[in-house]
C-alpha cells in the first residue's frame, strides 16, 4: 500500500481518498480504523469572545439551557456551538454518558448516586452540582454500572 500525503493551504480541512482495484480486507482494516476512532480529546468552548480548548478529562457536563450548549469544568462553563447530538458523535470516550436528552455527563466527575424510592437517580458531582437521569436513559446508567 501506498501512501501520499499532500500538505497545502489551500486546503480548508483534511481529506482521505483511497485509490484501489478493489476493495480488499487490508483497506477494509484501513477503512474500519478511521470509522471506529473518530473520537476528540478536547472541545471548543468560548467564554468572553475568546475560545478555549477544553480536555475531554476536565469536564464535569455538557448540557443544554435555552436552546445554548454549555461544557461545564471545574473552574468555568463555556459555551459550545455545536449541539448536543453533534458532541456526542464526536466524543465517544466511554465515561462521557448521557443521561438526559439535554445532557451528558462525566462519570470521573461523580462523587454519589441517590437512588430515590421512586426509581430515579440523581447525580452528585465533586463540585457539588446536581442532575437527575431521565427514565428514557435509566437503562444505560444501570448498565454503565452493571446493575
């Protein structure tokens, strides 16, 4: 296999193109790879008109307030311009879990769960916030937790 890389400013983004006679197992691998890791390590977050990258480990949520998208870390919330689904297509890592259809949450964040009664749980951050997880979403927490 063959490999050009082909650096230029008239480029706007990056761009895979793949020249064969056929698609084979090797290009399937090649092909699979990129599918399967289209993961970010940091968003974009903007706070006084200025950006800020924001590592995937710092944040606590990201949720949505008035049809805004907001990352909330330890030390700020920025705001995102990207929504909710786009995010969660993009960051797969596997303690970023959604819990609502406003939120996801940061299972390394998590200081408690209170299990009501009633069936619902409510999440208790190491900074002392608070959410709840939807009824729609109670099955992936009770199997994130491997109850």
């Amino acid at each position: 296999m063959k490999i050009e890389i082909d650096l230029d400013a008239k480029y706007s983004e990056p761009s895979i193109l793949i020249r064969a006679k056929e698609l084979t197992p090797e290009l399937n691998d090649v092909i699979k790879a990129f599918n399967a890791s289209p993961t970010h390590s940091m968003l974009l977050g903007y706070q006084n008109d200025q950006a800020h990258l924001i590592q995937m480990a710092e944040l606590i949520r990201i949720y949505t307030d008035r049809k805004k998208v907001f990352a909330e870390t330890d030390h700020a919330t920025y705001l995102l311009r990207h929504r909710l689904y786009e995010i969660e297509e993009r960051v797969s890592q596997p303690y970023l879990i959604r819990i609502s259809n406003s939120e996801i949450i940061n299972f390394n964040k998590v200081k408690r769960l209170d299990f009501s009664l009633s069936g619902t749980i409510c999440i208790v951050f190491q900074n002392d916030a608070r959410s709840f997880v939807s009824r729609r979403y109670m099955q992936a927490i009770k199997q994130y937790l491997n109850l």
